[in-house]
C-alpha cells in the first residue's frame, strides 16, 4: 500500500522538485521511516522504538527516498543522451569534459559540471544528475537502460 499510494505521490516528477537540502530530504525520509516503523511493529508485534532508519531499512530490504531520488536523476541522464528522451533543449545543458591533454582510460570526469554561485544552478537537477554520473563512473553511452538500472542500484547506496 505504501509504494502504491504514498511513495507514488512522492516520487511523481522528482527529477523537476526534488528537495537538497537536508532538513527537507530528512523530512520526507520521516514519512517512509514511520511506516517502516509500523510495518515492522505488524510483523514483529513489537514497535521498534530504537532502530535507526538505516536498520529499518536493511531490514526490510527498502531503499531510502534519497538514494532513489538520485538514481531517477541518474537515469534521467541516461534517458537524454541516449536519446529514449528526445529533447534538445535539455540535451544542450549537457557538456562532454575535455581535457586539455588525453589521458588514457578515464582517469577524469565524463561531463562538465557548470561553475556557479548560486544554489539555482548548483542544484538544478541536471547539474546534480551529471555530478552523480561523473561520480559514478558508469559508461553511461554503452548500456542499456535496463542494465543502466542495474548499475545505478549497485552504485548508490541503498541507506
């Protein structure tokens, strides 16, 4: 119920509204922590009272709201340079690094990361997905969606 109903409402275009501060990411975590909370109480009989949420998590086997943020912003990524998404607008906001000498293998990061001094453009979502891509070091141009998944959910961590 709680996937269908509430974590639906949540995650409904994340990528555009997702929250990086941490007292609003933290707020938003309360919600899942109080159902997994009660969900525990209902298979234990006993209310967890002192778990903390990573434990609640671990148990069981939920992935918190933030790192599924960040993987849809992942994937989002992926979504617009493979072109699945067909927009060039939002193509232009991506730019391959180049670095002044070659360097072999891929010792530096993948996309540009725009300078800024405001949190507008630090934060907007996709500055923080080519972050998270660059951080990952995930052949974002050769998977496939599917595998890209894959590959999102082991990076991230699931606390």
């Amino acid at each position: 119920v709680f996937s269908c109903v509430v974590r639906s409402k949540l995650e409904y275009a994340v990528e555009v509204w997702a929250p990086y501060q941490r007292k609003y990411i933290n707020s938003i975590e309360q919600l899942q922590k109080k159902f997994l909370r009660y969900l525990l109480m209902r298979i234990r009989g006993s209310y967890p009272q002192f778990m903390h949420h990573e434990e609640l998590l671990r148990e069981t086997g939920f992935r918190s709201l933030e790192s599924r943020r960040n993987g849809s912003l992942m994937v989002l990524c992926h979504k617009i340079i493979n072109g699945i998404i067909d927009s060039p607008t939002l193509l232009e906001g991506f730019r391959l690094y180049v670095p002044d000498d070659y360097r072999r293998g891929r010792g530096h990061d993948l996309f540009h990361v725009p300078m800024s001094r405001t949190d507008v453009v630090a934060q907007h979502p996709l500055t923080r997905s080519v972050k998270l891509v660059n951080k990952s070091k995930i052949d974002i141009f050769n998977c496939k969606l599917e595998q890209f998944k894959t590959l999102v959910k082991e990076f991230l961590p699931a606390c």
